[in-house]
C-alpha cells in the first residue's frame, strides 16, 4: 500500500489532430498539477488537502473548464460549480452558480466544514463566500476571448457545446447522436489516497459552453460526479446528464461494496455499462493505494501517479508513461 | 408482472405530540393522494403521470412542506425543489430555488421533457417555468400563517448549529411514548415540535411494470438561502430505475452522503436483494447517525417502505387490494 493520486481536465471527443500549440499546454498543465499534488502527497498533506490544492491550480488554469478558463451561459456569463468529499468521515460540500469565486472547490470545502449544509447554490452560495471571506473578482476575471468565441460560434451552431478545446466545426460527422449536439467535454478532478488508505476527491467545473442560466450538471452533485468513502475515491466528467442518471461516482463505489469487484473492474463496469458510449471519463482511486482512469469518449485529459514509482499523462487511449 | 403500486409519503420525522386531529387531516390528505393516485393507475395512466399527478395534489394542499405551506429560508421567504425520474430510460429532471412556480415537480418533469438539461435552478429555473408557460403565483401564496410562527420559533431555538447531530443513545426505544425522551427529540438540529417533515413525494409502479420516482419540498425550516438539500438530488431523495423507484425525507445531509435512493436501487442490482430488505438495508447500514425514512417500489408490483425517525406520514396500496395509511411504526 502506498499512496496515489490521478487527476483530469476534462473527458470528450478530443480529436487526434488537436494541433500541438493547444495540446502542449495542457499537458504541461497536467504534469504540473500532478507535480504538486505528488509533493504535498510525499510532505504527508491530508488527502482532502491534496484534492483540493490540485484542484485549486486546474481551476487557476485558464487551459481548463473551471474557474478562469470557465466556458459560458448562453448570456455570455460564468457559473462555476464544485464539490469535495472526504472519505472516511464521507463529509462533503457542494457549490453551484458562482459568479465571482476565485476558487469554487475551496468554497465547497467551507460549506462543508462551516455550515450545518452540504450544498449552497447562486445568491445564497455567493453571500456565504463574502461572509467567509473567501477571494473573490469581478465576474469578467473568469472570462477568456477564446470562450466568447466558443459561445459566439455555439450560438451560430445553434447548441449547447461542452468543448473547450477546438473551435466549432460545422462537420457534423464527429457529432454524437445526441440531439443537443453535445460534443466535447470539460471538468477538473482529482482523487488522492495517502499511505493510511484515507481517500478524497474532488471535482469543479463551468458546465457547458452556451448552456441554459441556471443549469446544473453532474460536478457538483454527490454520487454523480464526485464521490468518495473508505474504499475508493472518484471524480468523473462527461456529459452531466448521462453521468447523473448513471450516479457514476456512487456505482464505482458500490460496485466495489455490494459486488466485490476490484477497483479496475468497478470503473470498467460504469463506464461500458452505466453511461451510453461517448458521454463519460473518470479518474479513481482505492484505500488500497489502485489506481484507475477510464473513458468511453475519444479521450481524457489525465494523469496519475503512485508511491511505487507509476506514473501516466495522457489525452487519448495510448498514454504515455512518463 | 406484478400488477401495479404506488406508496406516499409527506416526510418522516414526526412530532409525537401532535395533535389528533392533525394527524388525522394527514391522513385523509395521504388517502385522498393514494385514491388519486390509484384511479390514475386503473386508468393506465403511465407511473411517471402518476408520480406527477400525485405529488401536485401533495404540494397544492398546505398540510405537507412543499408548495403551498412549504417551509421557509432565515429570511422568511419560500425556496422550493423538486425531482423527477422516469425507471425505464433513467430519465430525470430536478429544479432548486423557486419562488414562484405553483407546481414544482411539474416544471422538473418539463426540465426532463423539454429542455436539454436535467437540473435548473434559481433564476434561470424561474425564466425557463415563464418559457414553459407554467403557473406561477406570488411567492406570498406558499407561505402559511402557521410557518410564519414555526419560523420565529426556530430562530428563537437558534436551531442550525454547525454541529446538530444529538447521541441518538436511548431513541429506539422512545416511541412507545417515552415523554421524558421528547424534549430532547431532533430532527436536522430543530426541536421535533418545530421541524416541519421534509419532504413530499410518492413512487409508482404501473402495470406495465415500469418504475417512477418524485420528490418536492421546502427544504429546512430556517434553512440559509440557496441551501440545497436531497430532493432535487437524483440519487439521494429521488431514484428509479428498470428494477425500482424511490423517494426519500428526512435529513437532507444524511441522505446525500449516504446516497441513500440510488443504494437502494444498487444493493437490488448488485448484491441481489428483494424491496424490502434493500429498504431495511438501506436505513440501517447506509445513514450513520443520520435520520431518514424511503418509500419504495419494484418493477414486481411490490411496495416498502422504511424509516429509522419517530414516524413518517406515508400510505401505500397494490393492485390486489391492500391499502394502508399511517404515521407511527
């Protein structure tokens, strides 16, 4: 048993032929990330610490949907959501509707140790941030010319769009089926396990490029997109509407419980048989020091690491090991 | 096939004092919904319309905390939530924070239906209920005279504390009407007296043999504005599936960390129980010190339900004939 630690920015249909100029910036981000959370593993840092300082810096990241870098509402604006768990006490909060908090994950984190609530949503949620004093800027902080481009090009598509990655093409081949036209995916995450076997997870997001004022997806939703107990962490990302009805984090988890499988073989079942093909990725990991990272869509923006020596940074299928 | 079911619930955590003739307005209101319900049924009305139907009447009569008589924020104003899952494609949808809408499960059952998401909330849920066209009334409608009072009386507790959870040492056994035990009687940090049960919400089953779940509240008496509890959560207070659907009340906190609808749903899946014994499991192993109770039903015609507070308004009936209505174990 040793600890671990796996990280993602983001599952969806990330074309092979992303070009490299917006390819080596995330995977440097990654690598990043995944070097802190590393370091502040080997310092002995909590794991609920860990998820949250990582996710911190994807939310930072302007590279990825979540904090700075979040996509937008159909009006133009920002609405961030976040949610964290601990593992062994299985305390949680949840964030919705933020408009001008810095980082939603670490409010997230005050509601769950500072309010007798798990999850507080839009004026509600903002006031608390202001009373606990948490940093906040003007909405427009948030805001990147490449994402009003996104919503620009969305609205002309006529869609809501989860893609952050490539400008809109109007092939419609690389479509999913879907009738919303939802293509490409982006969300943060991360799960951490110490040498102890204590777990945490935590995930944040901008939600979908051009979706409706007031949508809420799966991230900030315990059991949907983020879940963790004394057997496994997880953090998944995807289209928000499959991964609620599949409660994605919650069934690795009880797959594990209720079946005895493995971690691996967990994660496998949800994602081939709980989420339709090219709607989800997650990332997880177990007391027991496992590691796994899996998708059904054309890739995943992800890393991991482990004590042993292991550790991955990949975006499609074939990863590379560093 | 099983024939069809349907269980009702108006929340669990009940007040052992109170008086007679509430509970008897309970439970004609539980019976009027689960006649309602069960001509719906007899009419082949799909579950999910049944659900639907069903927890209408719940939120239109004040009697239960949800729409009208629904309980209110720390500012005195009503912020209700809903959910809605259909079993046989995992359908759902779900609204948080409204203040106008008449109907809440109805404009979750329109998020479902109508829009490409599956959860709105606050505004953008008030914007997208005037697209849909649905009722709306002033937010004065959903607040009742008596939930003003309730509402001092909370304040004056100084109920939500950061640390509200009470040794549950010695509460097993003071259902028999222990009135020593009662004043120290808690639900979600309010005294039992003032706490208004959470939740409404019913689960169906129809001939056909399909599942569907609803839930919709007020959420917590004195809650913060913007809290959002297990209701509009589909895996917490509302779940339904190809093999069950069901509806949770209780403490919000409790039952999304304990995942508590969908565990249900999974430990039938995965680890093969029958209705009833997931219910038992689910109550016993899945809430920590938590307290909550479920309604339940499967794709078999059955119905359970279960519940580890101090009663739970809840009624169910099957198609061969059963029917019960009630309040206490």
């Amino acid at each position: 048993m040793g600890w671990a630690i796996a990280l993602h920015g983001g599952a969806g249909d990330i074309p092979l032929s992303l070009p490299l100029e917006r390819r080596e910036p995330r995977e440097a981000a990654l690598r990043h990330c995944l070097q802190i959370g590393v370091a502040a593993l080997q310092t002995k840092r909590p794991p609920l610490d860990v998820v949250e300082l990582v996710v911190r810096e994807l939310e930072n990241n302007p590279n990825f949907n979540a904090g700075r870098g979040s996509v937008l509402t159909t009006d133009g604006t920002v609405e961030m959501e976040a949610c964290i768990m601990d593992g062994n006490t299985k305390k949680c909060g949840a964030v919705s509707g933020l408009t001008t908090v810095v980082n939603p994950i670490s409010l997230a984190r005050l509601v769950m140790e500072k309010t007798p609530h798990i999850y507080l949503a839009f004026d509600g949620a903002e006031a608390f941030a202001r009373e606990q004093g948490v940093e906040t800027v003007d909405a427009s902080h948030f805001i990147t010319p490449e994402n009003i481009e996104r919503l620009k090009q969305a609205k002309e598509a006529n869609r809501v769009q989860i893609d952050y990655t490539q400008p809109i093409t109007k092939d419609t081949k690389k479509e999913t089926p879907t009738a919303d036209g939802d293509s490409q995916i982006g969300t943060v995450g991360c799960v951490a396990v110490d040498t102890r076997g204590n777990l945490a997870a935590a995930t944040s997001t901008g939600g979908l490029v051009n979706k409706m004022v007031g949508r809420i997806g799966d991230t900030p939703i315990v059991g949907a997109g983020n879940y963790a107990n004394s057997l496994c962490a997880v953090s998944a990302t995807g289209k928000g509407e499959a991964i609620i009805c599949g409660t994605v984090a919650r069934d690795v988890a009880a797959l594990m419980e209720y079946k005895g499988l493995s971690l691996e073989e967990a994660a496998a079942y949800v994602i081939s048989e709980c989420t339709p093909r090219g709607t989800a990725g997650l990332v997880a990991v177990s007391a027991t020091g496992e590691v796994t990272m899996q998708f059904n869509t054309t890739g995943m923006f992800r890393a991991c690491a482990s004590e042993d020596g292991y550790s991955e940074i990949g975006i499609w299928p074939n990863s590379m090991q560093n | 096939m099983g024939g069809w079911a349907i269980a009702v619930h108006g929340g669990a955590g009940v007040d052992p004092n109170l008086p007679p003739q509430r509970q008897e307005e309970a439970k004609q209101l539980l019976t009027r919904c689960l006649n309602l319900g069960i001509s719906a049924l007899r009419s082949s009305l799909p579950a999910i319309d049944v659900v639907e139907l069903v927890v209408r009447e719940l939120e239109s009569d004040p009697l239960f905390n949800s729409g009208r008589g629904s309980a209110l924020t720390e500012n005195g104003t009503v912020e209700m939530e809903a959910s809605i899952m259909d079993g046989p494609k995992r359908r759902c949808g779900a609204v948080s924070g409204l203040t106008t809408v008449k109907n809440p499960i109805s404009l979750a059952r329109l998020v479902m239906d109508k829009s490409p998401h599956s959860y709105m909330a606050f505004a953008g849920a008030e914007e997208f209920a005037r697209r849909q066209g649905v009722a709306l009334v002033d937010n004065q409608y959903f607040i009742t005279e008596e939930n003003v009072g309730m509402l001092k009386l909370a304040k004056e507790a100084n109920s939500i504390l950061f640390d509200y959870r009470i040794p549950t040492v010695g509460l097993e056994t003071c259902s028999a009407g222990a009135a020593s035990v009662e004043a120290a009687l808690q639900m979600n940090g309010l005294p039992i007296s003032v706490y208004a049960p959470e939740t409404v919400g019913c689960v169906v089953v129809d001939g056909q043999g399909r599942c569907a779940a609803g839930t919709s509240t007020g959420g917590l008496m004195n809650k913060m504005s913007g809290r959002i509890g297990d209701s509009p959560l589909i895996g917490a207070g509302t779940y339904a599936g190809e093999l069950c659907g069901v509806s949770c009340t209780g403490e919000g906190e409790a039952i999304i960390r304990g995942t508590l609808s969908r565990d249900v749903a999974a430990v039938m899946e995965y680890k093969g129980l029958g209705l009833q014994e997931a219910v038992d499991f689910v109550i016993k192993e899945r809430l920590d010190e938590g307290m909550a109770g479920m309604i339940a039903v499967s794709r078999n015609g059955e119905v359970a339900y279960g519940f580890n507070t101090t009663g739970m308004f809840r009624g169910c009936a099957t198609e061969d004939g059963f029917m019960e209505v009630g309040i206490w174990e």
